[in-house]
C-alpha cells in the first residue's frame, strides 16, 4: 500500500495472489532471495501519453492513454486495450498483473500487459472513433511490436478499433506484422477467436467435473450476461447435453425452463449484437420462459453455474444460495465476477470453483496462436484450432490441480492458478539472475 498510494484495485489484486504464493514459497530461499513475487508486482514499465483528437464538431480533445508493460519474462507482452471513462493507471495495472499468470497458465509464450485510455466512445461516431483509434497508435506504435508487445481488444476495442488501430499501425511502419490480435479474418484474425473464451469455459469445467467422475451431461446450468462470451458458454454446454436455463443482461435475466437449443442461442445472438436488443424480450420470441427484472439467476437451483457478464455479480449471498441448491461447479467466464465473499463461501462448501484466470483463458490462449498463424503467415482449419482450445483448457486444469491440491483431496483451483503462472514466470526470471 505504501509503495502504491491512491491504486486500490492494484493492492487488492497483489495481495489476494500473495496470500497463495506466501504458503507455496515460504520453504523456497531462491524466490525470497531474488524477490521474485516484489518484481512481478512492479511494471516492468509504464507508458502515459497524451491521445489529441477533434470531435465532429471541430473540438479539439485531450485524453491521457497508457501501456502497462508488466512482465515479458515468457514471451511478448500480451493484454487488451480498453477504452473506457474509468480507465485509470491503477485498474490496468492490476489487469496486467492479472494478465501476467493468466498468460502463463495457457502453456504459450506471452508475457503479461494491459493498456487503454481514458476515452468513452459510447456516443461517438465512427469517424470521432477512428480518430481517437488513428491518435492512440500514433503514439503506441513506437513501444509495441508483434515480437515486443501484442495488444489485443477489451472493454470498449472491438473488431472495428483493432483495424482502425491496426490500419494506423501499418501505415507509419510500414511493416504488415501480427503486431495486434483480435483481427478481421481478411488481414490476419484466426478462427475460432470469438467463441474461444465461451467455449474454453465450457471445457474447463467438464475437466473440474471428470475429476469427480461426471459430465455435463443432464446437469442444469444457470449462465448470465447474454454478449459473447455467455452466448458461446451456452452453445458448448448444449452441444454437450446440458439443459442451459438462464441468460441475463443488465436489466434482469430470463428462465426458461425447457432449456436454451441452438434455435434460441442464435436467435439472442442476433438480437443483441445486430439489434442491439434486451434479453427481456426473449420471453415474446420463446413463450414458456419467464423474466425477472432487476434480478441475477442465482436463485435458480441448477448444478453448475457460469457467471459470464460482469466484475462483482455473484455475492456472497448469491453464492450461498447456489450452495443450498445444490450447484456443485462454478466456472468464471467473466472477470472476477464473484466476489472475495462469495470465493469464500465455494470454498468452504467445497464446490468446484474455477476462477476467471483459469477458466476464461481460452480467449487468449487463441490470441496466441493468432500470433503463430502471423509468424508463420498461415491459416490454421477451424477443427485444428478447436482441438489446440481444447488441449490448452486441458493443460490449464492440470496445472491447477498440480499447485491447488488441498485437504481431503479439495482442489483449490484459485490457489493452483496463482501458484502455476507464478512459478513458470519466477523460475525464468530466475534464470535471468537480478535484472
Ligand atoms: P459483452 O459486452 O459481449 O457482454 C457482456 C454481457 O454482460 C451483456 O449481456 C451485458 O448486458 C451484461 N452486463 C454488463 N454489465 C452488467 C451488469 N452490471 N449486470 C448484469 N449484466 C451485465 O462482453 P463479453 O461477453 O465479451 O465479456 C463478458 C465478461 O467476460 C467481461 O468480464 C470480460 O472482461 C470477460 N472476458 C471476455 C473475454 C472475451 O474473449 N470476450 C475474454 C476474457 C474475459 P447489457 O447488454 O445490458 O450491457
């Protein structure tokens, strides 16, 4: 706290990692010595930089951007950009950090960063938005580069800004590289990107389930949010044969008790991002299902649940709920959607938790083989990019439960992912020696 005043969201993010690597280092002298989780905890460095723009009006703006460059111990930076009016240095300094053992978890070469502005584009044109874009990367292009720093999308930076971005790129280097990912298929995207955090979360948790020897098959999932990453959780589940009963947005959720088909998911699908519509209106398209206003699906009794909306939507209410009827698994699409209370409650009831870090990693994990496909000029087939999301979820939860087993068998799964991307970062910086 004394080294970082006035950065909350940082502290809260170091210390809740500390406390799991405290136990696991304590008997290890190298890592005291070489003050290994000290220096992951500081940025390598920190860009901030001014983004000047003029609005339609012929205003000129000022905004302040940054690039949180936290650790490439393993490979290039690798973090999304966010633009977003609460963008400060403190929350991308903790969504570095945090990004720097998600990378390491996947088994990829990245290395851990995090960058964005204080921009809102909500209401903005698209011109006013490709020229904040073209602005930005005025900037950022001399500190990035696709063996360097590989930024990516997040809140605010869809498709559309990364070719705005990537566009500008291009034309000051004057080099076509994978130096963004998250690209349209014609200038280098992958396949498979947009389903892959949905889907990855969906794998992760049949091998939490395995482990117990079950599957998803019959079991009743609760899901909210209704963007992409829900959208895509809920196709995988059915395609696996669960019988998925909720979706929300942030007015409230729908449940439908006879189950979500791939009819109903395609049709929210295009409801929400074509039409830009609310979930609300699902009940007028599917009659059967109900909505409830204001409200999360946490009440629903369902045997596993996959938060994929928002930060700090599943209490420690919710989760107890959840508890009392009877769901056994929890896996986070979302980031950090349940709280410190509610991770306390899964634990102490013993239920399968999988925290966003973990579960949720499959979407940047096809980042990185976007990445390779660059390197190599190439295309990978859609069936062998599903098969690699697949063995990476698999090589994720095995890493978890190397470094997460507890008493009575319990799997930590929070424990084993801080655990797992510190040591794979701490041993190369080990190796490194004092720099
Ligand atoms: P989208 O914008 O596609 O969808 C977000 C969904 O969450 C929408 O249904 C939205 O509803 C809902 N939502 C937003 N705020 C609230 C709220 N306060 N209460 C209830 N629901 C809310 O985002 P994504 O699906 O891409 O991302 C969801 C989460 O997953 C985020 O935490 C993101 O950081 C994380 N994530 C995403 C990855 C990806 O590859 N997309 C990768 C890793 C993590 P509404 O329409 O009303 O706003």
């Amino acid at each position: 706290k004394r080294r970082n005043p006035h950065q909350p969201e940082f502290v809260q993010a170091v210390q809740e990692v500390a406390e799991d690597i405290f136990d696991f280092i304590r008997d290890k002298a190298d890592y005291h010595d070489q003050q290994i989780l000290r220096r992951i905890a500081e940025p390598d460095r920190i860009v901030s930089f001014r983004v000047c723009w003029e609005d339609d009006r012929g205003n000129v703006r000022v905004q302040r951007g940054w690039r949180v460059q936290n650790n490439n111990a393993i490979g290039p930076y690798k973090g999304g950009i966010r633009f977003h009016p609460s963008v400060n240095e403190s929350v991308l300094k903790f969504l570095a950090f945090e990004q720097t053992f998600k990378n390491a978890l996947t088994g990829l070469p990245m290395g851990g960063g995090k960058g964005g502005a204080n921009f809102n584009p909500k209401g903005k044109s698209v011109r006013e938005i490709m020229r904040f874009c073209q602005s930005f990367m005025t900037e950022l292009y001399r500190h990035i580069g696709a063996d360097v720093d590989v930024p990516a999308g997040d809140i605010g930076v869809g498709a559309r800004e990364i070719g705005f971005m990537f566009g500008q790129y291009k034309r000051i280097t004057n080099h076509f590289t994978g130096v963004l990912t998250g690209k349209g298929l014609e200038y280098g995207g992958s396949l498979i990107r947009p389903e892959a955090t949905g889907y990855g979360a969906v794998y992760f948790l049949a091998e939490m389930l395995a482990v117990k020897g079950q599957d998803l098959t019959g079991k009743t999932a609760v899901i909210s949010g209704s963007g992409n990453v829900a959208t895509h959780a809920a196709e995988k589940l059915v395609q696996q044969g669960a019988r998925v009963v909720t979706l929300s947005d942030s007015a409230g959720f729908v449940h439908d008790p006879a189950g979500l088909t791939q009819e109903k998911i395609d049709w929210v699908k295009a409801h929400k991002t074509h039409r830009r519509g609310r979930i609300e209106e699902y009940v007028e398209a599917f009659p059967g299902a109900t909505f409830h206003s204001g409200q999360t699906p946490w009440g629903v009794p369902c045997d596993v649940a996959l938060p994929c909306a928002t930060q700090n939507e599943l209490s420690g209410d919710d989760a107890k709920a959840l508890v009392a009827n009877g769901c056994i698994a929890v896996a986070e699409g979302a980031n950090m959607p349940t709280d410190l209370a509610g991770v306390h409650v899964f634990k102490s009831a013993r239920t399968l938790f999988a925290p966003g870090k973990a579960a949720n990693a499959g979407g940047v994990a096809v980042s990185g083989l976007e990445m390779s496909q660059n390197s190599e000029r190439r295309s990978w087939k859609e069936a062998e990019l599903q098969q690699m999301l697949k063995d990476i979820m698999a090589g994720i939860h095995q890493r978890c439960v190397a470094y997460g087993e507890g008493e009575g068998g319990y799997i930590d799964y929070v424990k084993g992912a801080n655990v797992a991307g510190f040591k794979k970062v701490g041993d190369a910086m080990l190796a490194f020696g004092v720099v």
